[in-house]
C-alpha cells in the first residue's frame, strides 16, 4: 500500500475521516456586517427618526411605553371589552419605516409625566373602568418624581380586564414581526417601583397588587404569550412584594428580565452596593437560557449614559464584558448618541453588535439530495424566536431558536446545494424567520474558508490521477481545480 500526502491551499477546511463517500463538502463565503434582528442598542422611536441618517444602521431596535388606556375604545364589566388598536398599530409602523423592530413596555403608572392625557401622572387604566362609581384611584406627590395615580388592583374588574387585555393582545399581534419583545411589571414605569422613602407605601390603597394576583397574572401571562418573549423588572426579586424568589410556578415561567439601571457605579457585589447584581442571582442565574435580558443604562450619573460605550469602560467596566456576564440581547441607550455629539455612530454600532447572537457556519456538506450545516453561536446570548437555515422554499427541520452561546449543531435540508467545479456555492443558504421584517436579514459568518496549508491523505493513488479539493478522484473532463502528482492545478473549459 503506497501512502500519499497531498498538500495544497484550499478555499475551504474538509475532514475527510469518518465523511461517506457520498457527502461533498461546499465552501460557503458569508458575513456579518449589519446589527443583527431582535439585537443591539435600543432607542426611543423620536430619537431614532431624527438620528436616522447618522444611526439608523447602528441599532435595530426602537422601544416605547404603550398604557392599556391608548387602545381601549369601551368595556363592560366581565364582558366584552373593544379594542381600537390604531395607537399601538401608529408606533409599530412608525418604527418598521426605519427597518426596525420595537420593544414596547406596558404601563398603568407613570409618575409626574402626560403620558395618557394632558395631565401629569395619569394611570393607564381603561375610561370606562375609572368611569364606575365605585372605582376609586390614589395619588401622590411623589419626591423627586412628582404627581403619580395609582390603579386600584383591589378592584375586581381591572384584575379582569388586566388578564382579558393580554390574552386579546397576544392573539393579535404574537406572531408580528414587528414586535421583538414585550416589558410588563406593576408600580412606577411597570417597573416594581413603588418605595416606602418616596412617601408612598407598596399595597396602601390597592396601589399595588397582591402576591396572589402576581401569580395569577403571570401564569395567565405565560399561557397567552407564546412567540413574543416577555420580560419582568429585577426589582421583581423582592420578596416582600413578589414571590418571584421562592415561588417554583413562577421561577419555571420562561421569562426574561430588564435592568433599568444597568451598569451604575454600584451595580456589581464588588461595589459597596451591588443591589442589581444580587437582584440578577435572585431571578435565576440561568434564566437567559430561556428567557431574553436586557434593559437600560443607567441615569444614576449624567454621564453614565455617555462613557459606557467607551473602549476603556467605567467604573472599571467594559460594555462588552457587561453585555457577556448578563448574556444582554438589548439595552436601552438613547442619550448616549446625543451626550456623543451625535458623532459615535459606527462605535454605537459596534457595541451593538456586541449583544445577542452571532451565528457562524463551521461545516456545509451535501448529497445531492440533502444538505446538512453546522452553526455554532458565537453571541453572548441565544436567538429567542424560531428562525431556519433554508435552501430555495425548503427550510431546515431543525430551528436555532435557543441555540447557546459556543454550543453548534448541525440542521439538515431536504434540499441539495448546488455548487462550482471549484466546491463554492452558487447560492449561499439563507437564514429566515417569520418573526423578523421582511427588509431585514439575520446574517451569518462562515469559517469553512481558510488560507492555511491543509493536507489531504489518499491510499492507493495513482500515478496522474486527478483528485478535486476533497481527494475524490475525478476524469481529465472535470473542470476546476485539481490535484495531479501533489500539484493543485486548474483545469479550465476548452
């Protein structure tokens, strides 16, 4: 048996040992330049308009309150309720015409703010709830905050129509792909922001719903909500208010959390402080498995929002090593581009790019009749929506949905990939989903390419027989490269 080592340079990596006969491996070329869907820096849909020249490829997502009030025409109480859905439909398509996707936050309170009418501190609750006469609202002048009315959760029928409201919700819109996520809490902004040293205390009035409701809610919450991954305030970790901590049918709730004041200077245990980080480790260490975390950088400090997207960090942390230990999807960010001078764009960019997945393509072989790929995810986070490899109108059986950060797995398409003599792809494969724009892509890297010397074994050659780049013997009629007494040689049409 005579042994014959082959050495070339090859457009793509081929291990040869244990392959059939009948896979051809394909060499793919692909990259990611775009923030990817469902990812990155968020801003506020204002913001965003008016920056859309400078930022609108630096970020893919937009964020927005939404009260229940703004799409609520009438109700009767445990009936029917109508629905007028042109303000919430205003914001998801103002926000689709820059190509991006929103993340909208549900609210009853907000404090010292017009948010519902033209008067500060308005709940959210529906006219024809505040309209009975035996609903009665709390309010007051909360320090630092200002005018605040609370809904009153002892009332039956706005437990009622807060369960109702979000069944009808997600059966309309959890398929949208104009939505990535959804924000929902109780107290100050859905926030779990109710604080006995503001002058108000948590329950007094029914101004806050009871541990029981919680539940109730949330369960309810989970059994409605399927597509749309939805997330609770960290502040939901206290114990005293929420049984999130302790309760086992509500910690195996697939939710995701936000930190509205990620990356303050005492954000972490190594601080004098770390109240959000213990908040984090409450919640579930592992919760980003299944459920998306993000959140907003904190205003604690006037240039909090301005220095954490500097390379060197602050307070001794880096954005890109935050965005990795919390395994951050989203982030809320929109002073930073103004606090910049409007002029960090592609830095806006790249650190949004630091947040969520990152797929990259390590293997891509077909028979002719199949084709299988292997991803790995190289993000900080997984893809918390279904998406697919596919080839033409066939989709891979396999979704990447949940894929973990460095884990790969191999997804196969009942479709061949055809290819050149040389081994490329004519067409690459492509990533789709049913729940990203149809303007938008999800993207992918491909490391089956490489520039290396690699070496090839065959047994039993022949003296000037033809071998294509994957040591396959092929006739003298086979046009592209190949390898002819250890020499890589193209083979070109007469």
């Amino acid at each position: 048996m005579k042994k014959t080592v082959l050495s070339f340079l090859t457009s793509v990596v081929i291990a040869l040992n244990g392959m059939a006969a009948d896979w051809t491996s394909v060499a793919i070329s692909s990259q990611v330049t775009h923030v990817q869907p469902m990812t990155g820096l968020v801003l506020w849909p204002e913001e965003a308009s008016e920056q859309f020249s400078k930022y609108g490829e630096a970020h893919a997502l937009e964020f927005s309150y939404v009260a229940p009030c703004k799409v609520v025409k009438d109700g009767v109480v445990d009936g029917p309720i109508t629905y007028d859905w042109s303000y919430l439909e205003n914001i998801l398509n103002d926000i689709k015409s820059r190509n991006h996707q929103a993340v909208i936050r549900f609210f009853y309170e907000y404090p010292g703010v017009p948010m519902v009418d033209n008067n500060p501190g308005t709940t959210g609750v529906p006219e024809y709830i505040k309209k009975l006469s035996d609903y009665k609202e709390s309010h007051k002048e909360v320090k630092e905050d200002g005018l605040t009315y609370y809904a009153n959760w002892n009332y039956g029928e706005l437990q009622r129509f807060n369960k109702v409201f979000f069944a009808d919700f997600a059966e309309r819109y959890d398929n949208d792909p104009r939505i990535a996520f959804v924000e929902v809490g109780f107290g100050h902004w859905a926030e779990y922001h109710i604080y006995d040293e503001n002058g108000v205390k948590i329950g007094e009035d029914g101004n806050f719903p009871t541990k029981e409701y919680q539940k109730e809610f949330f369960l309810h919450l989970s059994s409605v909500m399927k597509n749309i991954p939805w997330a609770i305030s960290i502040d939901a970790a206290d114990d005293e208010y929420t049984d999130f901590a302790d309760d086992r049918d509500l910690r195996k709730l697939k939710f995701g959390l936000f930190d509205d004041s990620f990356m303050h200077e005492e954000h972490e245990k190594s601080s004098k402080d770390g109240y959000n980080e213990e908040c984090w480790e409450t919640m579930g260490k592992d919760r980003w498995k299944t459920g998306v975390c993000g959140g907003e950088i904190s205003y604690y400090d006037d240039s909090d929002q301005k220095n954490f997207t500097k390379e060197s960090g602050m307070y001794g942390l880096t954005w890109k090593d935050q965005s990795k230990k919390y395994h951050i999807t989203f982030m809320i960010a929109n002073d930073n581009p103004s606090l910049n001078g409007y002029k960090n764009a592609a830095r806006f960019k790249e650190c949004s790019m630091m947040t969520g997945y990152h797929f990259v393509v390590t293997k891509c072989v077909t028979d002719g009749t199949q084709t299988k790929i292997t991803v790995k995810n190289t993000g900080v986070a997984p893809l918390y929506k279904d998406a697919y490899f596919a080839i033409g109108s066939t989709r891979s059986k396999e979704s990447l949905r949940g894929l973990l950060p460095d884990a790969s797995m191999e997804v196969t398409i009942d479709a061949p990939l055809e290819y050149s003599n040389s081994g490329r792809a004519l067409s690459n494969p492509v990533i789709e989903s049913d729940f990203i724009l149809d303007t938008q892509t999800i993207e992918y890297d491909c490391n089956t390419e490489t520039s290396d010397l690699q070496e090839v074994v065959q047994f039993d050659t022949e003296e000037g027989q033809r071998y294509n780049l994957w040591g396959e013997k092929v006739s003298e009629e086979y046009q592209g490269w190949v390898i002819i007494n250890g020499k890589k040689v193209l083979n070109k049409t007469k």
